[in-house]
C-alpha cells in the first residue's frame, strides 16, 4: 500500500466527515435549540425546558398559520395527483400527432420559466380572477406549476400497466371511466403515491407564491410566516422559531416515512405483460 494511497483515502473520508458535519449541524440545532432555555444559533448541550413549546403554542398565528399550510398542501396534492392521473393515462393510450412533442413541451415550460419569472403574470392573473389573498388561488397556481412535471413522470407507470388488462375490461362491458378506476389506478398506486407525496413536499416548502399572493396575516402559510417570528426588537425570537421550524418539518417526515413504508416509492410498475 502506497503512501500516496493512504493520503487519498485520509482525504477522501475528512471529505466526507466535512460534508456530513455540514449537513447534520442543522438537524443538530432543529433538535435541541427547541428545548433549551437559552436558545442561540450554535449548536451545544440544552438546559432542558419546555418553555419554548408553550410559548410557541400561545403564539397568535403559528399553529393557524400550519392549518393554512396543510389546507393548501392537501388541495395541491390531491388536485395534481388526480389531474395528472386523467393526462397521464390519456396521453398515454390515445394516439394524436405532436403527443410527445406537447408533452416535452409542457415538461420544457415549467421547468425554464419558474416562478420568478412568471411572477407578475401569475399575479395580474390571479388579480383579474378575485383570488388575491385566497389559498385557494395558491393551490391554484402551485397545481398548475407542478402538473407538468407529475404527468411526465406518473405516464410511465401508466405505460407500464398491460393493455391486456384493459381489454379483457372491455369485454366484460366496462366503460373508459371504470377501466381507469379500478384496472389502470390500482396498479399505479406506487405513482400515485410518488406523485403525491412530491406534489405535498413542494408546496409546503413553497414561499414565493404565497408571499405573492396572500396578504392577511391569517391566512399565511407556515413557510411565509416563518419570517415574521421576530421579537419587539426586530431580532429573530429564538423562543419560538426553533419549535415552529420542528413543528413543520414533522407533516413532511410523516407523510413520507407513511407512504415509503406503504410502496416504497418503487419507480416501476412492478408487472410483466
């Protein structure tokens, strides 16, 4: 073994001890700042209160403020996994010129003109619609920004479910509707699953078309009001900012160890024809 071998396996491994440092700081603070006394933004041993919580729980927006989150999350994930399973399966089965064509098209769109860009549009938009200040404008707009993407990916599962099944179906006298519920979706659920848990994961974490859009303190998202948790002084009050950040990273970690415990998020159909 060579001298030069030992030295780039030492670097190798402080490489990845530095970034793993990096990367676990964070979860560090999250875990413990919530439940010292004298919360800072180092990391160190907490003298342990419960303070926090309470204060944070008394706070006049914090906990409605994760209603509002779960209300346009949910929208958003049930409304893009049911539209992209309805596009997904007919851009799959029915033959039109240009389908491949429309379909990277929309993938290309959403992924270069992001949400910056379309920033005023979105807003003139939905100023000529009355739903300013609305989560349902939100889930709106966050829906149509992420379908494009959840069809290109939820059509290769759809691809991956045998046509046989679907014509054995028809003979027996099922419409298009009935094969769809209850042939095609229920061998897709691993992407519908994938599909909904994306869908949920970035909108909870979306802070531009909230901020955008909603303008009632009431009726802000977690990740908006986020930036209000300030004390008299204009300081960040890091009595209740480090309960708030766990408190919204749970819904997140829940929803995914669920679903991961459940499929898998298996990228396959799992089938053979």
């Amino acid at each position: 073994m060579s001298a030069g071998f030992v030295v780039r396996r030492i670097g190798f491994y402080v490489l990845i001890c530095a970034i793993t440092l990096f990367f676990a700081v964070p979860m560090l603070w999250i875990a413990s700042a919530p439940f010292d006394k004298n919360p800072g933004l180092g990391v160190h041993w907490p003298d342990w209160t419960l303070e926090n919580v309470r204060k944070t729980l008394e706070h006049p927006y914090a906990m409605h403020s994760m209603v509002n989150s779960l209300l346009i999350c949910v929208t958003t994930a049930v409304a893009v996994t049911a539209f992209a399973a309805l596009a997904s399966y007919a851009l799959s089965r029915v033959r039109m010129p240009g389908r491949d064509a429309l379909l990277y098209g929309l993938l290309l769109l959403s992924s270069v003109v992001t949400g910056t860009a379309a920033m005023v549009p979105i807003f003139v938009m939905m100023f000529q619609l009355g739903l300013i200040d609305s989560r349902f404008g939100v889930a709106l707009v966050m829906t149509g920004g992420l379908l494009p993407a959840a069809i290109f990916i939820l059509k290769d599962f759809v691809d991956a479910v045998p046509k046989s099944y679907e014509e054995s179906a028809r003979v027996f006298g099922a419409s298009t509707g009935q094969i769809l519920r209850d042939v095609v979706l229920p061998v897709a659920r691993p992407g519908l699953a994938t599909i909904m848990v994306w869908a949920f994961v970035n909108s909870w974490g979306n802070f531009l078309v909230p901020f955008l859009l909603i303008r009632s303190i009431e009726k802000q998202p977690g990740a908006v009001l986020m930036q209000t948790l300030t004390d008299e002084g204009g300081s960040v009050n890091l009595q209740v900012l480090p309960v708030f950040s766990l408190l919204f990273s749970i819904p997140v970690v829940v929803l995914y160890l669920l679903v991961n415990s459940r499929y898998g998020f298996r990228f396959h159909g799992g089938i053979k024809s």
